[in-house]
C-alpha cells in the first residue's frame, strides 16, 4: 500500500516538473523570439518616421549596406541647377540598382555653380586645397543619412570620393558611354527632329580630360567606348539592352569603371530607355526624404544666425525672382514684379510686428547677385522676360534690401559677403544656397515669393522642421503646385 502511495507521489512529482519545464521553456522561446524580433520592429519604426519607403515585389529594398565589392559610375555632368540635379542623381541611382546581378556604385560628384558634375580640374584642386568654387556632395549633405535612405528606397549609394581614389589597387576597365542628352524620336518624328540632333558620339574637351585623368589615378588595363545617340537608335533600350552594350556578357562590375558623359531625368531618358516604375522620381518634395544638411552647413547657419542675425524669432523671406518671370511668360500670372515686391513685404512687416520687434529678426535669401541663379546674371536671358533690364531688377532687390534689413547692410555686395565671411570663404553658389534653405528652413516663419522646385524642397523641409500648431508660412505670386503643398 505504502509503495503505491509512493510510486503515486512520484508520478505527480514527475508530471508537475514536466509541467515546470514545459512552461519555461515555452517562456524562453517566447522572450527569444521577442528578442530577435524587437530590432526589426524599430527598424520599421524608423524608416516609417524617415521615410516613405516604395516597395516593389520585384525588387529588393531591404538591403541596409553598400556593396562590399562594386564596380563604378562616375558622371560628368546631371545637368540642370542644385533641386533638379540632385533628383537626376537619384534617377541614376535606381538604374543601377536595377540591373539585376550587377554591383555597381556611384562616386560622389562635386557642386560647381550649383550643378552636379566631374571636372578633372576639381580633382587636382584636391590636392591644392583650391575647391572654394568647388564643394563634394558630402559638404552640403550628411551622406551616410543620404546612402541609408537611398538603399530603403531601391537605389545604389554613393561612395565618398576619396574612398573611390582610394580602391585604386584593383585592376579595371574603362567605358567611357556617350548618352542622349535631350529626347530621343522614333519612326517619322525621327526624320523630321535629326538636324536638331547635336553632333552623334561628341566627347568634347572635358569629357576626354576626365578619361586621362581616371587613367593617371586608377589602375586601368583597357578603354573602351561606347557610343548611345539618338541618330542610332529606332527604338527604345530595354535595361538588358543596356547593360549588354556596356557590359557585353561580363557581369563582374568589380573589374569595371563606368564613365558617362551624362544623365538626366528618366523625363528625359524615357524617350530612349524603358524605366521602371519604381524608379520614376516626378516631384523634387521626394527628394528631400534623402537630404539632412551636412555638419558643415549646419555649422555655418548656426553660426550665422549667431553671429548676422542674433534674434531669438526669425522671420526669412524666400525670393525666386526667375520662377515668378518664368509664370509670366507663361502667362500663369497677372502681377508685376513690383507688385510681388510689395505684397511680400507688406507680409513680412504683418508677422514683424506680430511678435517683439526687439527680439525678432529678418533673413531673406535670393536669386539675383553673386549668389543667385546663372540666368539672373545675363541681361539678354532677362530681357526674354520682359523686363526692362536686369539693372532695374537689381535695383529693386537693393531696395527691397534696404527696407527689410533697415541699413544693416549698405549695399547688396554687402549683403552677399556676409555669407563669405561666416564660411571661411567658400564663394560656391549652391554651397551658400544650402546654407541660406537651411536658415530659411528652420526659421520661425516662411514668406516664399516665385516658387519652383527649390522653394518645393523648402517648403517641405520647413513643414518638417516644425510642429503642425506653430506653422507660419505664406506663399506670393507663387504657381499652384507650390500654393498646393500649404497648411490649410
């Protein structure tokens, strides 16, 4: 009787420990798997708060590095100014990804008069330290953000130059590709566009000087050329076209260097390339997912708030004196220049006056002067808009300066080296531009007058840089597509 007690005992010893452990270990699988998976929920986390990631069933986005052995992509030139520039970059960038089975990596550009571009007399300044006129892509922006945010959103990263200068040991192959640099037409739109066509195959200058001076930097066993132009053409490229031209049936791209003479927008490249989808970037506010101000902008506008404006409120006024003539030709607006002028200001002085004029302080940026934009600088561009002259614009600008700085700066040579001054000399246009967007940005309340593409950028990054109860932002004389993206 006593061993039946016993063994029965036992038996619910036994059950009961079964049980003890059962449920630890079902706790330790639990807590592992909460473990392993708590990274990737604040990975989500994190790009749902960065970004608006574009997922496609066909392509990867989850790669979160570059890769370790690439070949490269380096581009004389993306045309267009800084906004445009930056999403013909990006353009580039999804193409490169999407060449399935290629490794491919594009070198950091530079910015000269805000544009994206290689000149070979930029890579020898390196070594001068003489690039005032000449900034990397990661002076103006935090590249390792930009990568990050590039490799979420189906596109290869950039590698920084003088990592590129630096895999000099490998041996490679030169391609030296000559694209289409406008649209390309088929069929009888073809015959009727082709003394339109600029010369087939054109290297140029520049273009050739780039090729020695990858040949004396790199470790290259062979060049070769190839030629896109729109004369020989009769149809529209597929990507597998593409890349057997450059590539043959080669499809290691460590061994290759990949030089273009240019690239443009897929509105552009459309007409030639057959693009996918995902890879087509319409509107610049997109860009600006990819784009924190570098350390260095940063630094400067900190420090020029600091040291020019020292105001706790900011009050900036954005001019876009092009856009606004460009709407006018367009017929897309009534008002005069003048007009625009005066409706800014009477806006500026109204928020002014909102808060405490001792402690509020004004910063306005332009598109006119040593800074502004290359067409603002020539008087026959500015006569097709119908101005008188681009003397009277200037005058109006100094005027306006006057009014809205109150004799801080006597004169808009004045105003511009103020700039130069808080940047150790840096006198690159689109470097300053990045500095001014990024004061405009971050000030208590916007005024932008003109629109396009850079103040799109801008609008969006204020709208960032703000909570949604302290918007205070207005728009004059501005198109629809700017007018649109404000707070109701």
């Amino acid at each position: 009787m006593a061993d039946t007690l016993l063994g029965k005992l036992k038996l619910k010893v036994i059950v009961l420990v079964s049980i003890v452990m059962l449920v630890i270990l079902c706790l330790l699988v639990f807590s592992k798997r909460n473990v392993l998976s708590f990274p990737m929920m604040m990975e989500r986390k994190e790009a749902n708060n960065l970004i608006s990631i574009r997922t496609n069933t066909d392509h990867d986005s989850t790669a979160q590095t570059s890769p370790k052995a690439s070949g490269y992509i380096v581009t004389m030139s993306y045309n267009s100014q800084m906004t445009r520039a930056i999403r013909n970059l990006m353009g580039q960038q999804c193409w490169a990804r999407s060449m399935v089975g290629l490794s491919l990596s594009i070198a950091e550009p530079f910015s000269s008069e805000s544009k994206l571009v290689h000149y070979r007399r930029f890579w020898d300044g390196l070594k001068k330290k003489n690039l005032h006129n000449a900034v990397l892509f990661g002076e103006y922006f935090d590249l390792d953000f930009y990568n990050k945010v590039s490799l979420r959103e189906n596109s290869t990263g950039l590698t920084k130059w003088s990592d590129f200068l630096a895999d000099n040991k490998t041996p490679r192959k030169l391609v030296a590709v000559t694209l289409p640099s406008g649209r390309c037409e088929f069929g009888s739109r073809k015959e009727q566009n082709m003394e339109k066509q600029a010369p087939p195959c054109f290297y140029g200058k520049n273009y050739n000087e780039l090729i020695l001076g990858l040949k004396d930097r790199l470790s290259l066993v062979s060049i070769k050329k190839v030629c896109l132009d729109c004369t020989q053409l009769d149809h529209k490229l597929s990507l597998d076209e593409l890349r057997n031209m450059i590539f043959g049936s080669d499809l290691d791209t460590s061994k290759y260097i990949i030089l273009m003479n240019t690239w443009r927008n897929f509105a552009f490249t459309q007409s030639w390339l057959e693009v996918p989808d995902y890879c087509k970037i319409s509107e610049s506010p997109q860009s600006s997912k990819r784009l924190i101000s570098s350390q260095s902008v940063a630094s400067h506008s900190k420090l020029y708030k600091e040291k020019i404006i020292r105001k706790k409120r900011v009050v900036a006024v954005m001019f876009r004196i092009e856009r606004f003539l460009t709407l006018k030709v367009l017929n897309k607006s009534s008002e005069s220049l003048k007009s625009c002028i005066e409706k800014t200001l009477q806006i500026h002085n109204q928020l002014m006056r909102k808060g405490s004029p001792e402690k509020s302080g004004t910063f306005i940026t332009l598109d006119v002067g040593r800074f502004g934009s290359k067409l603002m600088k020539d008087n026959e561009t500015v006569s097709k808009y119908g101005q008188d002259s681009l003397e009277s614009i200037n005058k109006s600008v100094q005027e306006m300066i006057n009014k809205i700085y109150e004799g801080q700066f006597k004169s808009m040579e004045q105003y511009e080296d103020s700039f130069v001054d808080i940047t150790g000399g840096i006198t690159e246009r689109g470097y300053i531009s990045m500095v001014q967007r990024s004061i405009a940005t971050e000030a208590d309340c916007l005024i932008v007058m003109g629109g396009g593409s850079y103040q799109q950028v801008a609008i969006s990054q204020y709208l960032a840089n703000h909570p949604s109860d302290q918007y205070c932002i207005q728009a004059v004389c501005v198109a629809d597509n700017v007018r649109t993206m404000l707070p109701s």
